[in-house]
C-alpha cells in the first residue's frame, strides 16, 4: 500500500474496519450457490491416488516438492471461483454470504479427513461467537457555544458506542496525539482516562517540511493513519476523541459526503468484550467546529503549530476548550459468526500446533455493487485448502507431519482482526503448545512496485519473533521456490502499519512466531473490482508452494523454534 490520503486509510481500515453488515439492496440478484462442478474428490480418491504416487516414487524422493506440486492453478481457480462469486454476497461477516463460505469450507476439510476440533459446537469445524451489531440512530447532535452542528455535514463518528443520551463533555486538548520515545503530547496532561480528547489530525513538520518524526523523509503512522492515535487515547482510557483536520487543503464536507455510505453502515464489536477491551469512540469535526471547541480561530492554530515545527517537541497549550453537548446514539442488536477449523493429527510430536491461518471474510455490498474479495482474502483462504490437501496426501501415504496442523480460516479481519483475537483469547489448543503461526493474506495479484519485475511476495513480521522463523523462510525459499523476498514493510515504523494489519497479529502478542505472506495493495483493493478473472494464478501458485515448503520444515523439524526476540 503506498503513501495513502486520510480519506484512502479511513476507506480501508478506519471507519471502513468499523463498518459492517449492511443488507443487500432489494433488486439486487445473486446467482445460486454451484453444485456439481465445484465437488471435490473424495477424502478416499485423493488418499488412493496420493499413495499410488509415494508408492512409485525412490526412496530418495524430495517429499516437500511431492507435496507441494498437489498444490496447483487448477484447484486454487476452483476454489476460489465459488467462494468469490457473487452468490457469496461478499462474504460480510454475520450476513448470508460468510455462512455459505464458512459451510464451503468446513465441508472441504470434511472431505479431506481432516477432524473437526471444536468441542461442544452444532458442528465440529465451527467455531461459533457472539457479536454485537451496532448503527448510529437518527438524531445525532453536537452543540458548542449555543451553535448546533449537523450530523454527516459538521461531524461523523465511527465506533461501536457513542452516547446514548445528550452529554456535557470538557474536552481536553491533546496536541497531535502522539506518544513515542522523545515525544509525548501526554507527558503534560497528567490521567485521561474517562475524558474527552482534541486531537489534531496530522503531525509536526521539521524544518525542511518532512515529517519530524518519520523515517527517511516518509511520514510516521501517526501523521499517515489516525487509528495509532485512536489507539493511544483508548490505552490511555479516553472515553472519545474529537479529531480535526486544519488542513486548508482539505474538504470536510465533501469529506462527510464521500464518507456517509460506510458511516452509515453497522460497526461489530464483541458481545462479552470486558470494560476497557474496546476502543474510544472517534469524532471527526468540521474546521469550524474544531474552532469552536478550541475556543481559538485559524491563527492562533497555525502559531501553535509552527512552534511545534521549530521546537521539534510539543510546547505549551494556548487553548481553552469549551464545552460542549454531545448525544449520537446506537442501535444494537447481537448476532453471530464462526471461525472454521481443519486439525491434521501429528505423530511423534503432535502436542505441539503449527497454526496456518487466513481470514474469509469481505465487505460485503456496498452500494448495490458486490466486492467479492478474491484477492482479499479469498486468496489466502483457498492457499490454506491446498495446503491442507497437500498434508493430507502426505499423511495418506505415511508421510504425515511430526507436529500437528491446525488449518484456520477467520471470520471479521475486515472489521478489526475479530476472528483471530477471538480464537487466541478463546483457543482450541492452548497457545503455550502453539509454536508458529503462518498467515496468508492478498497473494493472488501484483501491486505497482513490483509491475514488470519478477515474482515475488513480501514476508511480514519473520524476524520479529524468532530468528530461527526468518532463516528457515530463506533456506525454503532459495531450495525451492527462488521468489524475491521483500522484507521492507518489517520495519516496525513502515507507516503503513501492515505489520498490525492481519490476524497473525493476534498470535504474535501472545508471543508466537508469525510470518505474514502478502503481495500488497491494487487499484481494486476493497473494491467492487477485486474479482477472480484479475488473479494472476501462476504466480499464485508458486507463493502457495512456498508456503507449504516452510511449514513443511516446521512441522518436521528435530527441535521447535525457539522465541529470542521480544519484538512483538
């Protein structure tokens, strides 16, 4: 993803992320669910033929190339043709189409053999939770000063709260809501929590016009992606945060236009979420309403600013907030989804779990219009039914992994990395005996860095955890696969923040090793246009077999990678 506007990261993982389920338009047609042709052979004709092969291979035979070569163009096309149709609605998490997915793949990992490891589930290869759905009711108000402000024309919101009923708040002015070694916009204001912060979007210049606190002239995550800061606050206990952009450049109310589709869209959260787990609401603010809560006007803001330019550090408030009046309610109700889960049985160290993990869900309609995701993730979630396939060939033929295999496809990325959290906080297999977790998301295209070049795939958070993870990736892929390993977006600056961004996430603050196998962002990224006929298969493949080639070694190995980082 390169160097995106505020209104591309608000699209992609902001208030798009906060977004969820929206019912299809009523003239909306889908087609119906394909039968016959999308069959798989049975669990005993892929056994039978896998045995046939090892049997007429040498002795010597290279066993991970074996495998790996059942992992092809064909299968992954057709896979992916069913699950990123249109009759799969998008796969929206909780909505018509993530159930027919969910059952799509359950039934593959039935087929293959593979046990269905949930324990008190209607069905043993779904993991079932409860989620809340939320939509922001009519009526919303902000006064400040004796003005009243429009919703969706003044100020919008994204979160899964709000305020239920009008409520006095005093905001409390936060600068650039930035807290990093050397720079703190927190260090003066003592405890926040339950307060209402103002914060500016954006972040200090330094002299030369670059971004103060960025690397090699590239802004930081906090200028580039307001979540980081929303993150912050909600660490800090915020209870809200107002943000407002200065930018003269910028456009509020064609911003607040563009924007209304995905507001007005339901935001999920988790049904038995404890107090403090969730996220402070976020307000966006017009200039004028931002001045107004100040209690300033554009002068005085733009000194502030160009004093933090020139100290290179926060520098004192002028700034009187004034209070304000704030009600913007919601409507929930609870609902459910499922993870699904394939476990492939180990041998002579089967207590110790390899995870390999994608998510299924998409966005869903939006606008009429069907974003059927094959790229994102339909990609990796059907890399992870070829892999589960290869592995179940090889245990057919007497040639199963060591370790055992959990193949997990998640529900609710898209809404903020929901499923994975849930199944690390809720595991199956406790995570002290979870050794690896190898996350494939969006590596099914090519992005525009690497148009016209050779085959590659960048490899996400390898070295942040265990040395050992990084060296094997390397050793696998110069054996077999020889594909351009890009390792840029491991710099835990990359402003992009794609490091946080997929579920492995979720297994790596448990302290796990990841590696997160993506090939970046399109022009149809989240988009109507991400459809299977635009997959570049061939290339496809050849990542999926590297893949399989490096949990291949770690399923096999004498000895389990140790953890000697604490980079999390």
């Amino acid at each position: 993803m390169k160097k995106q506007s505020f209104l591309a990261f608000l699209l992609a993982a902001g208030v798009a992320t906060a977004a969820v389920a929206q019912q299809a338009p009523e003239k909306i047609k889908v087609k119906t669910k394909r039968k016959a042709k999308t069959e798989a052979p049975s669990a005993a004709d892929q056994a039978a033929d896998a045995v046939a092969k090892a049997t007429a291979a040498p002795a010597s035979a290279d066993l991970p190339r074996t495998y790996a070569e059942t992992i092809t163009q064909a299968d992954l096309r057709q896979h992916l043709t069913v699950l990123a149709s249109d009759a799969y609605e998008g796969r929206e998490t909780g909505e018509k189409g993530q159930k027919m997915a969910a059952e799509y793949i359950a039934n593959r990992f039935k087929e293959l053999g593979l046990q269905g490891p949930v324990q008190g589930s209607d069905n043993p290869y779904l993991q079932h939770f409860t989620m809340v759905r939320s939509t922001w009711a009519d009526g919303a108000t902000l006064k400040v000063g004796g003005q009243t402000f429009k919703w969706l024309t003044d100020f919008y919101a994204a979160g899964s709260t709000g305020f239920a009923q009008e409520t006095a708040i005093q905001p409390v002015f936060a600068g650039y809501g930035i807290e990093q070694d050397g720079y703190s916009d927190y260090a003066a204001l003592g405890d926040v929590k339950g307060k209402d912060l103002l914060i500016l979007i954006g972040e200090p210049q330094n002299d030369k016009g670059t971004a103060l606190l960025g690397k090699d002239g590239q802004g930081s995550k906090w200028g580039q992606d307001y979540r980081a800061k929303l993150q912050m606050a909600s660490q800090k206990g915020a209870r809200s945060v107002f943000f407002v952009d200065f930018n003269p450049n910028s456009n509020f109310e064609k911003m607040a236009a563009r924007m209304t589709p995905y507001i007005s869209r339901p935001s999920i959260a988790f049904k038995d979420a404890a107090p403090g787990q969730t996220r402070a609401t976020a307000f966006f603010v017009s200039p004028a309403v931002g001045y107004k809560m100040l209690g300033s006007n554009a002068a005085a803001v733009t000194k502030y600013t160009a004093g933090i330019n020139k100290a290179g550090k926060p520098t004192a408030t002028p700034f009187k907030p004034a209070k304000a009046l704030v009600k913007a309610a919601k409507k929930t109700e609870d609902f459910t989804t499922e993870n699904v889960l394939g476990y492939l049985e180990g041998t002579d160290k089967k207590d110790e779990i390899m995870v390999l993990s994608a998510h299924y869900d998409h966005i869903g309609i939006i606008n009429g219009e069907v974003h059927n995701g094959a790229d994102d993730d339909g990609s990796g979630t059907v890399t992870v039914l070829e892999m589960a396939e290869a592995f179940v060939k090889a245990k057919a033929a007497g040639h199963g992994p060591r370790r055992s295999v959990l193949f997990l496809t998640v529900t609710g990325e898209e809404k903020g990395l929901l499923g994975s959290e849930y199944y690390t906080d809720h595991p199956i297999f406790p995570l002290a005996n979870t050794m690896v977790d190898l996350n494939t998301d969006m590596v099914g295209r090519t992005d525009k860095e690497h148009e016209g070049k050779g085959e590659y795939v960048y490899v996400i958070g390898s070295d942040k955890l265990s040395s050992q993870l990084h060296q094997i990736l390397l050793d696998q892929n110069q054996k077999y696969t020889q594909i351009d390993l890009d390792f840029r977006y491991n710099d835990p600056e990359d402003p992009n923040r794609f490091y946080y961004r997929s579920d492995h996430y979720n297994f790596a603050k448990h302290g796990i090793p990841v590696a997160f196998f993506f090939n970046g962002v399109h022009d149809d990224y989240h988009g109507a246009g991400d459809e299977v006929e635009k997959i570049e298969f061939p290339q496809m493949e050849k990542r999926a077999r590297l893949v399989f080639y490096t949990a291949w070694d770690l399923a096999n190995r004498d000895q389990r990678i140790v953890v000697d980082s604490n980079k999390k």
